[in-house]
C-alpha cells in the first residue's frame, strides 16, 4: 500500500516493518480536446503547458515532503522502515 494510506489507516500501529520497495508510480495526467487546444493561440498554449509542468513539479515536491513526514512519523512510532531492498 501506498504509505499515505498505511499512515491514515493506522496500519503502523501493529506493523513492525515499513519496506519502500518503489515499485509502483501514480502518474497525473492533464489533457485537453486537441482541436481546443489547437485552437489555442501559440502563446496561450505554451502557458498551458509550461503551467502544467510547473504544477506537476510542485506537486512531486509536496508529494515527497509528505511521505518523508510520515516515514518519520512510523519511525517515530516504532516502525523499522526498510530501504536497502
């Protein structure tokens, strides 16, 4: 399970072990009609897909930083956290 979901469903609280294996990636997509976006001045959308770069980047960032509190809040409950798999 993704470790948000160990974190919110307490599952920390009777689980010795925490294994980051990785193993699995979650993309977010951002799509749009192709003939709106066509019709999209060159500007505009250059704006549109430089924002969305930029929000998926900020969101990776938010992402990490959160799964770092909680691996620090399972360490901190006791949970031996497994990196080196």
């Amino acid at each position: 399970h993704p470790i948000n979901v160990v974190w919110s469903a307490k599952f920390f609280e009777v689980q010795k072990y925490l294994s980051l294996t990785h193993h699995a990636y979650s993309p977010l997509l951002v799509v749009i009609n192709k003939a709106k976006f066509d019709g999209l001045s060159p500007e505009f959308q250059q704006a549109l897909v430089s924002s969305a770069q930029e929000a998926g980047n900020y969101q990776r960032k938010l992402v990490a930083e959160d799964q770092q509190k909680i691996i620090d809040g399972m360490k901190e409950a006791g949970v031996e956290v497994i990196t080196d798999l």
